[in-house]
C-alpha cells in the first residue's frame, strides 16, 4: 500500500491495519525460522509498512 493511501485512512483504520501487519510479519518470521519462507524480503516490506503507518498515526496525535 502507498503512502498516500495510507494517508487517506482514518486512525481506527490505520490501527486494524497496523494489527494486521504485525500478524503477518510474526507469520512471516515463523516461516523463515522453519525455513519454510521464498521471499525473506518480505519480511523487509511488512516492516517498512508498520513503521509507515506508525509515523502517521503519530503525525495525527499531534
């Protein structure tokens, strides 16, 4: 997802959004430690997302 859709989304969004990244990087990580996991970037593009949508939903506290 871009960030300027992100931007878009309100904050109980951005909060099931953010639950949902976090869900699938602990998934991710489980494949990469059964050796199960392809594409170990991945894991790279979910933490980018995550800290995305936690700049903005501190961008929004302000």
């Amino acid at each position: 997802m871009e960030f300027k859709e992100l931007k878009k989304k309100s904050e109980s969004e951005l909060h099931r959004i953010l639950a949902e990244s976090r869900d699938k990087l602990r998934d991710l990580r489980f494949k990469d430690a059964n050796k199960q996991l392809k594409n170990v970037r991945e894991i790279r593009k979910v933490r980018e997302m995550i800290a995305r949508i936690l700049t903005l939903l501190n961008s929004k506290k302000e």
